[in-house]
C-alpha cells in the first residue's frame, strides 16, 4: 500500500509519499517482484497559478506499465490549464481508458491533485480526487468501480467536510485552523488502518507541547510544513517493520516531498 499525506496550509500546499510498492500474499505483504519502489509525487508545471503536484496511492501498475512512470508520462502530455478539476477529468478519463475492468474492480486506486486557482477574485488551494473506491470502512477500502472524480477542498462532497468561510477568508481560516489544532488541513490515504493510529498519536503529542510547553509553536514555514509531513512518513515508516510480525513493510522510504507555496 502506501502513505500519502497532503497538508494545507496558510503557507502553502504539501503533499509527501513514501515509495514502498507491495502485494498482499496469505503469508503477508511481499515487495512487488517488478521493483519494490515508486515515486509516488510528481509536480505538473501546466496546472495552477504556480503549478500543481499529483500523488497515488494503492494499484502500481496500469496495463503493464509500473503506475509512477505512467502517470509522469500521461502528465507530460498534457497540454495544461488553471483548473485542478480539467486534470481530474483527464486522468479519470485516462485510467479508465488504460486499465482493464479486472484491474479497476480488483484493486484500491487513488490520485489526489493539488493547486492553487482563483475564485471571486481570490486565490485558494485545491484539492481534487480521482479515485475508483466507493466504500472506506474503518480505514479499509472496497467495492471498485470505474474512476470518478470529485472536489475535496475547499468544497467537499460532504458539505460538513467543507471549511465554512468564503474563498478571500479561506487563507487565514487555514491559518487559524493550524494554530488551534497544532495541526493543518489534511488528506491522508493509503494503509490507514496502521497509518491513521500512528497520526493520531503524532497529532496528540504535538497539541500538547505546542499547547502547553514555553518556546514551541506550530510550524509557521512552508519548508517546516514540508518537513513535519516527511517526519510523519518516516514515524511510520520506521514503526512499521519493528511491530509487523511477518511480511514487507507498507510504508517504506524514500519519502518524497512536493510543496507549492501559496502564490
């Protein structure tokens, strides 16, 4: 599987991966036997209004090309444009077009898709998904589908997921946001069953130095943002083959970081 993060902030955008690509065996998950490895961020100059990133996580291979070098290719050639939403589009379009019903209904896939746009004369972060999943049960994914595409933020599908402030405020709400809960506005998607545990207590700890400790404050830097997502992936990274009793581990480094900072 994976972890893929994104963090939004008053700062800018932040997505990070590992680079572990595994398969799941009866005796546990086995390195995949075509290269354990994968970039797993790319950036897109042509999108945004100061280029965009693109993240996967779950199915490593379409056709029978390894997923990271058909998702670099498929971007290069694309020809551009300012909305988040036309690169949902055309990578929905083209994952259904280059994989087959088998692959699409037999495994978890997933892109996310960051920029910035403008909205009622405003610049706001964007984040689109690309997904073929129509069921998360405590953190396990199923019943695949075709590919969809949808807003996550700042609208959302579910309007209660959805920060409630108009797009000139939305800055300073994120801003606000980060403060309180000594942490940004994110996405997360990958083993969570595993991953969202460790997050939960990485979150915890963080509020409480920042809250209650003298000379410790929330990161307040793009480049400090950037640095607490590779800090989260290598947590779990490094967790992972310590407590798993057999098998590869799910999160695995390199870890790869992509920041756009806030134009």
């Amino acid at each position: 599987m994976t972890l893929l993060v994104n963090f939004y902030t008053s700062k800018g955008i932040v997505f990070a991966a590992d680079q572990a690509i595994t398969v799941r065996k009866p005796g546990g998950l086995e390195r995949w036997e075509k290269g354990s490895k994968q970039r797993k961020v790319h950036k897109v100059t042509q999108l945004g209004l100061n280029g965009g990133v693109v993240g996967f996580f779950g199915l490593a291979v379409v056709g029978a090309e390894p997923m990271d070098a058909w998702l670099r290719r498929t971007l290069d050639a694309w020809p551009g444009s300012r909305s988040p939403a036309a690169l949902g589009v055309y990578l929905r379009d083209e994952l259904n077009r280059c994989t087959d019903p088998g692959q699409r209904t037999a495994n978890a896939s997933g892109l996310h898709i960051g920029a910035f746009e403008s909205r009622d004369g405003a610049v706001v972060p964007v984040m689109q998904y690309v997904s073929n999943i129509n069921k998360l049960t405590d953190g396990r994914y199923s019943d695949f589908r075709s590919y969809v595409t949808d807003e996550h933020f700042p609208q959302h599908p579910d309007p209660h997921s959805a920060p409630q402030c108009a797009p000139a405020e939305l800055r300073e709400y994120l801003r606000l946001h980060a403060k309180n809960r000594a942490m940004p506005w994110w996405f997360r998607n990958g083993d969570l069953p595993f991953a969202g545990r460790a997050w939960a207590g990485v979150e915890a700890a963080i509020l409480a130095i920042t809250t209650s400790q003298s000379g410790f404050a929330v990161p307040d830097t793009l480049d400090h943002w950037g640095a607490l997502a590779r800090a989260v992936l290598r947590l779990a990274g490094d967790l992972y083959p310590v407590l798993v009793n057999s098998g590869a581990p799910s999160i695995e480094g390199p870890f790869d970081v992509v920041q756009i900072p806030w134009p």
